[in-house]
C-alpha cells in the first residue's frame, strides 16, 4: 500500500501535502517577505539555502525535486523536503527540515517515507540516499522510521539507503 496519493504535483499523505515551490514563494523567502501560508518560524535556515539553490538552478524544480511540507489540517508551511536531481548512478539523495515549532509530529518521517516512494517510481533511480550527522539523533530515527538502512557511518556520519523492490516473477 501506497504512504502517499498523486494529485497533479502534490504528494498528499495522511497529514501533509508535498508541493513543489512556487517561484513566487522562492522569490519571497530570498527577500524575506512572509507569506500568510507559512508557520511563524518558517522559512528556516536550511529553506533559504535550499530557496538560493532552487533559483540559480530551476533544474532542481522538477516532479522529483523539491517540495515545501504542508500541514493539512492548518494549510501552513512547516518545512520542505527534496531529492537532489538528477540521480547519479540511478541514486538520489534525499534532504528535509521541519521548523521547531512543528517538530516531533513524526511530520519529518512521514514526509521522507511518502517522497522516497514516490522516488523509486522515477525513471533510472533504483535507490535513495541520505547521510545525516550522528550528532542529530532525532534525524537518524527520521531515516529509520521512513524505511531507511544504516549502511555505513565514521565518526560523524551515517550514511542510509533504500533500494526499489525487485520485480515480482510472475
């Protein structure tokens, strides 16, 4: 069973919608105007490095790109999730953040879980990758909560991956 549905663009699981960024909303957040749509702490950090990213390379605004997360039950922009494209070597990495104010929902996990699906349907990607810092606890259970595997780590880093399922033999 499907953790997300397809509706145009956005991916919609249980609580969140999965958008792809508008221009306008990557525009506001390089200029620091605050949209009524987004939480109170959002954007963070992590969203405008990813909002300058996205506008010197629209290439990454694709179906398999990046999204804002949206809460469904209040329509707010809580954090954004994306998967740096194009694969390489049929592998994508995956990125996300939520703001504090709306973390420890499980919306982190949920999130990963619905887009890395979605994902492994893209053309050539058999496998999705993330590495994530030992010393952020919380985003190592987020990996292992969306179906991720350990595969690796040093002193720092973990690294996790998923791979599509083999076709069924029929």
């Amino acid at each position: 069973m499907s953790s997300f549905s397809l509706t145009g663009t956005d991916l919609t699981t249980d609580r969140l919608v999965l958008r792809p960024w508008s221009t306008d909303e990557l525009a506001a957040v390089l200029n620091g105007v605050r949209l009524t749509h987004w939480a109170e702490d959002f954007p963070a950090e992590g969203d405008r490095v990813i909002a300058g990213f996205l506008t010197e390379h629209p290439d990454g605004l694709t179906d398999y790109g990046h999204r804002q997360i949206i809460e469904r039950a209040s329509g707010l922009v809580v954090g954004s999730i994306g998967l740096f494209w194009p694969p390489s070597s049929g592998s994508l990495e995956v990125g996300y953040g939520i703001v504090a104010s709306h973390r420890s929902h499980g919306y982190a996990s949920e999130a990963t879980r619905a887009i890395v699906e979605f994902a492994l349907t893209a053309p050539g990607v058999n496998t999705v990758c993330a590495d994530v810092e030992l010393s952020n606890p919380a985003s190592v259970r987020v990996l292992e909560k969306a179906g991720l595997h350990r595969w690796s780590e040093d002193a720092t880093i973990a690294r996790f991956s998923t791979t599509a399922p083999a076709p069924s033999q029929q």
